[in-house]
C-alpha cells in the first residue's frame, strides 16, 4: 500500500502549499485583497489551514517513519 501513503503525502503537500501562498499573497500584497472585510480573521483562516496540514503530514511521517 506504499502507492496510498505516497499519494496522501503528495496530496498534504499540495494542500500544504495552496494555503502558504495564500497566506503569503495575502499579507505581502494587501491591495490585490482590499476587498475583504475582515482581513485578520481571513488570515487566521489560512494560518489554521497551513497548522491542518503541516500537522496531517506530521502524523503521516510518525506513521510510516
């Protein structure tokens, strides 16, 4: 079943990866995003997602080691 834990790491990764930028876009270019209300709970949401991820893939190494 290596091809199941290869494709959930690669899947963690992406996921991973879409929310940093995003969270990077969003701080370092805050005109491109004025049309949000709330700009702190907007990027708590994506700070939240990369924490989700990071800890999934986490999990995922201590399993397979």
């Amino acid at each position: 079943m290596q091809h199941i834990n290869d494709a959930m790491k690669s899947y963690l990764e992406g996921r991973l990866a879409y929310h940093t930028a995003n969270y990077k876009i969003f701080t370092e270019t805050p005109v491109g995003v004025a049309e949000h209300g709330d700009f702190m709970e907007t990027a708590e949401k994506e700070l939240e997602a990369v924490a989700k991820y990071k800890e999934l893939l986490e999990a995922l190494e201590s399993i397979n080691g």
